[in-house]
C-alpha cells in the first residue's frame, strides 16, 4: 500500500509538471506542438511496423464531442507512442461534416505549419489537410480560418466567415462550392499568384474583393465567381475556356483582360457585368448571352479569331457605341446577337460587301471599312482626341483629366489601366486604346 502511495505522489507530481509546461507553452506559441495539447480533438492512431519511418496507412483528425468552440487549432506536430511524426510523412485527414459541422461554437480554424528543412530547401508544411469534403460546412459562429487548401464544400454557408489566410501555397485552388454562399467573406490573404475556381466556388460571396494585380486566374469553371457584386479590379483569365455564369451579376467588374489561351466563352459567363466598360475579345466561340445586359458596354473589339458569336451575346448593352471585328470573314451570328444595331461596325478593308449580307452583321446600319487588314489598327473615332505614339510611349491629348484609360495588347491582356495622358508600354507591337467610348489601334515600332 505504502508503495502504491509512492506511486500515486509521482504520477501527481509529473501530472503537475506537464500541467505547469503546457500553461508556459501556451503562453509562448509553439508551432511544434503535440496531439496532447488539444484535449477538444482526437487523432486516429498512427500505424507503424516496428519503425517510426515506415507508416503504412494515413489517419483522420476530428473533435471528440460537439463541445469543441472558440479557436480550434490542428496541429503542426504529431508525436504518438514517443515518436514524432512531422509533415514529411503521410497527412492526417480531416475529418467530414459529421465530425466538425457538428460542433456550432467553433469561431477560428487554424492549420499549424512547422518549417521542415529537405536536401532543396526549407519549406513551411503542415501534418493534416482537408482531404475530406464538407470538413466545416455550414459553422455558423466561423469567422476565421487559417488554410492551404480548400475542398468541395469545406466552407460552404458558413455566413459569418470573413477572412481567409492561406500560407505556403503559390495558388489559391478552391474546388466545388468551397466557399459557396458566404456571404461576409470579404478576402483571401496570401501569396498566391493564381486562382483555380471550380463549379461554384465563390458562388454567392458578395462581399469577396480579390486583388487581380497579383493573380491570374487559371481555372474559372460554371458559376465560379456568380453574383460576387462587390468584385472589382480587371479579371485575368488564361483558362481555355471561361464556364457558363463564370462572372454572372458581378456588378462592379470593370476589367477583363484574357489570354491568348481562351478560347471559348461559355453561355452567360459575363451576363448583367454592368460596370464593364470595353471588351476586348479575341477567342474562337463566345456563347450565348455571354456579355447580355452589360448596360455600360459602350466598346467590342472582336480578334481575328473570333469564329462564332451565339444568340443574344450583347443583348441590351444599349450604350455601345462601336463594334471592332479584325476577321476578314464575318464570323457567324444570328440576327439577334445584339439587340441595337446602331452602333458603328468597324470592319477591315475590302471586306464591306461579305459583312453587309452577312446574318447579324448585314443588320448595323453604320459600316465603315476603316481597319488596316495587314496590322488590325483602326481610326480615330473622335477627332478632338489624339493618340500618338512615340518611341515605347503612348501619347493622348484633348481628352477629360477624369477620363479613364484602358489600353490591351492584341491577345486581349490589359497592359494598363487608369488616367495618365503619357503611357509606358511594354515593348514593340500592336496596342488597343479605349477612352470612354472612343477606341483606337496603334502600332509601337
């Protein structure tokens, strides 16, 4: 008995002592931290044959009840039967919905990294990742999350969420629905440099403002970025193909700006974009009702591309003012692709008799063949306003102080934006100008 006693001192004794080291640890935030400091989650136990270096099978993360609430941290460092197990070796997955969804009063998910240092370098990497979808569907107390990735649904109706920081990752890949209907979401911090959006990605977040400066968006699938109506900026798109309601009802997008990658713009992917002022569009399908109910569309240039034009593409854009189409032969169109046919049609040279009986085109009533078809550069559409060009600078005069800049590369790519009258351009090369609702094509020598 008296043993049993000593025994019982000892264990309270290094009970206290860990009780006492999680306390200063707590206090002076570890990345490389244990399992044991997270008594609200649970780890399926790792399984090794005899080897800490030979793991044979990957394990889930989820809480233990549904008490789990506040800031709920997963672990950058795993050490189970006195063996630690570091982000070098197999993830930890997430649990689903019925693990995390089911816990109410979670405020904060943070993913802990730990700096692991390879024979190429060291690198910022983590133990556990959402392998699983719908990890924290639907929190509704959920306004901060910490990430590297984002699965299928994994922050889905999560109404309060507002921030989101991502680390150690050159891209931001959102898959289906990841952030559907979050309505408060207002940006995605991080080092990015690309954004893949799947089906429905962003749908429903009316608060997002992503920096494009920054990031190019190599993914845009249906719905991706629907109805996100606080989204500005010039949208960099070098998908092969923008999805069905890409952009839909994304009300302050002034910009898009697209590679010589696209091809194809799917149905209503720019639909009721009614702060676009000018587009210029060099791809081989734009779908139907692709740019429908842009009503501050005053300019539409068409690359030599441009193969196809679907049912009511620009359907009330009542405010374009000029259409620019580079292809020596009309590319094909219904009657109907636009609603108003007054609009100047810009055309190249010697072209005039195939466009004036061409379905759709035959119906402007202003066609002027003033587009040079060895360079594609147009005239000047208002003659109080001279561009120049000079060396590798643009020179503009006679316009508003206020009036807004926009000038593209022939691919379509914005090469600048804004309201200097001298523009530095990147190099040699045809260069698109569009001023309020005068366009122009120049050539930098």
């Amino acid at each position: 008995m008296k043993t049993f006693g000593k025994f019982k001192s000892l264990s309270m004794l290094i009970c206290l002592i860990l009780c006492v080291a999680q306390e200063i640890q707590a206090q002076t935030y570890d990345p490389m931290r244990n399992i044991d400091d997270y008594p609200g989650l649970e780890l399926g136990e790792l399984w090794y044959s005899g080897s800490i270096h030979d793991i044979n099978r990957t394990n889930t993360i989820s809480p233990i009840d549904d008490t789990l609430s506040g800031e709920v941290r997963i672990p950058g460092l795993v050490t189970l039967r006195g063996h630690s197990y570091p982000a070098s070796w197999p993830y930890c997955d997430i649990e689903t919905a019925t693990g995390f969804n089911k816990c109410k009063g979670i405020t904060s998910v943070i993913f802990e990294y730990q700096t692991v240092t390879y024979e190429f370098g060291t690198v910022e990497t983590n133990i556990a990742d959402m392998e699983e979808d719908s990890a924290f569907y639907a929190l509704p107390q959920l306004t901060y999350a910490k990430i590297t990735e984002v699965t299928p649904y994994s922050f889905a109706d999560c109404p309060k969420l507002s921030r989101v920081a991502l680390f150690n990752r050159t891209g931001m890949v959102v898959n289906t629905k990841g952030f559907a209907n979050c309505h408060s979401l207002e940006s995605i911090e991080g080092n990015y440099t690309y954004i893949s959006a799947s089906d429905s990605a962003f749908i429903n977040c009316t608060s997002l403002n992503i920096d494009f400066d920054k990031s190019t968006i190599n993914s845009c699938k249906k719905s991706a970025f629907e109805n996100c109506t606080s989204l500005t900026g010039c949208a960099r798109i070098t998908d092969r193909t923008i999805g069905e309601k890409a952009f839909y009802g994304c009300k302050s997008l002034n910009g898009i700006a697209l590679d010589t990658n696209v091809e194809e713009i799917e149905n209503s992917a720019f639909e009721n974009c009614t702060s676009l002022t000018d587009a210029v569009i060099d791809v081989s399908i734009i779908g139907q009702r692709a740019f429908a109910g842009c009503t501050s569309l005053h300019s539409i240039t068409l690359g030599s591309r441009t193969e196809e034009v679907g049912d009511y593409a620009f359907a009330e854009c009542s405010a374009i003012a000029d259409v620019y189409c580079m292809s020596l032969e009309p590319p094909v169109a219904n009657n109907n692709f636009m609603t108003d046919y007054t609009a100047t049609l810009h055309i190249p040279t010697g072209t005039g008799e195939k466009y004036r009986i061409a379905p759709g085109w035959r119906n402007f009533t202003n066609i002027v063949e003033d587009i040079d078809p060895t360079v594609g550069v147009a005239g000047v559409t208002q003659s109080n306003i001279s561009i120049e060009a000079i060396g590798t600078k643009i020179i503009i005069s006679g316009n508003d102080d206020n009036d807004s800049i926009s000038v593209y590369d022939i691919a379509g790519r914005q090469v600048y934006r804004g309201h200097d009258n001298e523009i530095n351009l990147p190099g040699s090369g045809i260069y698109i100008v569009n001023i309020n609702k005068m366009t122009q094509k120049v050539i930098i020598k």
